[in-house]
C-alpha cells in the first residue's frame, strides 16, 4: 500500500466551500466574476498582456497552432523530451513535428539543435520548461526572433518560475500553462495561454468562445468558426485560491529541493540543472540515476516499501508512434527516459525516508 503518495494538491476543501455555495447559489457556472478575475490574475502573475483560460494545456497548444495557420505539410519543432501532448498537436494538424535533442543538464532544448532543424517549411517552435525549469528560454526566444519565428513556449508544468528575472508567461510570444493535478496549480483539468500580442488575443477571444462576437441577434454574432475551450466558475476559483499561495509553494520546494540534492548527490543521483538567474518551481523533483542502477527496479523497490515514484518524461521521437512515423530518435532524450526518476515532492513528505529507501536500493 502506498504511503506517500508522488503528488498531492495544493488546495483543499475547506479552500473553496464558501466560494462553491456562492457560485451555486448564484447558479453561474460559466463566464462569472471568478473567470475573469482568474485571468486578470495569471496575466499580472505572469507579467503578460493577455491571459486565456483553457480547457487543458493540449487544447491551448492546439488553439496557438491554429492562431499561427499551421497546416499540413510544415513543421513546427519541438523539445523531445516531453509529455506526448506536445507533439500530438502538431501532428493532429496534419503538420510534421520536428523533433529536437535536449541538454543532459537542463533537459531543455538545445540551441544549436533548435538552429540544425530550421528549415523553409519551419511554421513555429515549441520549446518545453522541462518540469517547469525555463533555463534557457531566453535564448530560445532569441533564436526564434532572428529566423522570425514564432515561440509557443510549452510552460505546462512551469507556472510560479521565472528566467532572467522574467515570469514565464512574460518570454515567449505565446505561453502555454496546464493545471492538470501533477501541476503546483490544479484545477481538476484546466490551462491558459498568455501573450502580449494584441490581436492575437482579440483572436483567441473570440475562437475560444465558439466564433462570437459582436451583435447580432442576442446580442451575439459569429464570426468565426470556434470551440469551446473555457474553464467553469468552479475551476477558476480553485485556480485563484492557488494562485495567492504559488510563491509560498514554489519557496517551500525549493527548500525540499535542496535537501533531496544534499543528501543524493552523494550517492551518484544527479539533480535537474538549472542556471543560477533561473526560479524553479520544481514541478517535479527529476533525478538522473547513477549508470549502476536500474532504474525501474528502484521504482518498483520504492512502490514495496509504500512510497510512490516515477519516470521523469517522454522521449516523444522513441514513442512506438513517433518512431514508426519519423525514425528520428533523438539520443539525449532518449537517454533521459531511461535514467530519470521522480521522487515524491510536496509539504510533508519525509525527505530523509525517502532519500535514505532510494540509497537503500541503489546499494542493491
Ligand atoms: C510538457 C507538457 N505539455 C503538455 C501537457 C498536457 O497538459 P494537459 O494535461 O493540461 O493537456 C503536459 C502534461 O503533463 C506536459 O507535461
């Protein structure tokens, strides 16, 4: 039986009951005081212009491809090491992923990887903040305005961090957030998408409410074709009463960070790096394991004795999808998949306990 579990939400209950009375008292589910508040919020959080609700971070990727007129036959480049839903997207439209290596370190894209895989059918870019680290991104950003490029930053996992003094939300031309519950803010299922660029937004207004605007009859008219890709009354509350702790979460992280860092780096485990102008939010606490371990027994060694581990992520490009499509697997994140761990990272957990199960079974 697992006793300390990979990840907990920041919220509870008792966060949000008065908050659930008013809104079914009120009966308004949908489009209330709560969602706008939410996005007026994560736009000052992330220092952006505009802020967008989603349904998840894969429908707000999805959408920016969209914004972007990607289409079939390009390519949009994308972080190999990654949740598959950064790829999927691309490919739904018909459109090549390009795959592109990580660093070892960072395990975010590399630059000159990023620059070897631009071509004339290059559409955009989509670079991933592994586990929320954005190191790097500043020179991504760069990249990606000599070659005039657009950059989708895929920030899944990286609300509270920051690069260069810079939130993420604040680099890229257009940020993509999920609060899936592995995230530091959850709202059940939910995401949003960030960006200075005026029209774009007064673009993603309109498509991200089923084409409306305007007047018409009903006050509304449809000018474009368009989903339904909002967040309830409901979800935006959560996400607000997590919003006013994230600092104090990403803080309380970073201590537990340390302390897992200090007491595995002995033992060979090798922490995610991240360079010293960056604030992680240590989405997940990745390690890579000595070459002397396997891997997925510690993981099933660890699950005996109650505490619940992981992978760290994907290598998109060895997926039997992506494999059997492309044939372009890419070395580095390769590599990644197979010697990362994640290990549980939340208030409470027993740092020392876990540290000292993990030296445990790596001794044998
Ligand atoms: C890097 C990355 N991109 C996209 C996603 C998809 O997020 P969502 O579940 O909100 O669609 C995830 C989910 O874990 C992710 O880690």
């Amino acid at each position: 039986m697992t006793q300390i579990r990979l990840m907990k939400p920041y919220i509870s209950f008792d966060e949000v009951e008065a908050g659930f009375r008013e809104i079914f008292d009120s009966g308004i589910f949908t489009r209330g005081q709560h969602v706008e508040a939410f996005r007026n919020e994560i736009c000052a959080y992330a220092g952006a212009r505009h802020a967008h609700l989603t349904t998840s971070a894969t429908t707000a990727l999805s959408v920016c491809l969209k914004l972007l007129g990607v289409e079939a036959g390009d390519e949009v480049i994308v972080s190999d090491f990654s949740f598959p839903a950064t790829a999927n997207v691309v490919e739904d439209l018909g459109a090549r992923p390009v795959f592109a290596d990580v660093s070892l370190d960072t395990f975010n894209i590399l630059p000159e990887e990023l620059r070897r895989r631009i071509t004339a059918k290059t559409k955009a870019v989509i670079a991933v903040d592994a586990f929320g680290n954005p190191s790097g991104m500043h020179e991504i950003a760069a990249i990606c305005k000599e070659h005039k490029l657009p950059f989708i930053e895929d920030a899944a996992c990286a609300i509270g961090s920051r690069e260069g003094g810079v939130s993420v939300g604040g680099i890229a031309d257009l940020t993509c957030f999920s609060f899936h519950p592995r995230k530091l803010l959850s709202t059940g299922e939910g995401g949003a998408i960030t960006t200075n660029n005026d029209s774009w937004s007064g673009w993603l207004d309109i498509k991200l409410n089923h084409g409306a605007s305007g007047m018409l009859g009903n006050g509304l008219d449809f000018v474009e074709h368009g989903y339904n890709y909002r967040l309830s009354e409901l979800q935006a509350l959560m996400g607000r009463v997590q919003l006013r702790k994230l600092d104090a979460i990403v803080a309380n992280r970073n201590e537990m960070r340390n302390e897992y860092v200090r007491r595995l780096e002995l033992a060979g485990f090798i922490p995610q790096y991240r360079a010293s102008d960056v604030v992680h939010n240590v989405q997940s606490m990745v390690f890579r394991v000595p070459e002397s371990v396997d891997r997925d027994v510690l993981i099933g060694r660890l699950r005996e004795d109650g505490i619940e581990t992981t992978i760290g992520t994907y290598c998109l490009s060895g997926t039997t999808y992506y494999r059997r499509r492309y044939s372009d697997v890419q070395p580095n994140s390769e590599r990644l998949q197979r010697e990362t761990i994640t290990l549980p990272c939340y208030e409470g957990v027993d740092v020392e306990a876990v540290c000292k199960a993990v030296v445990r079974w790596s001794n044998g």
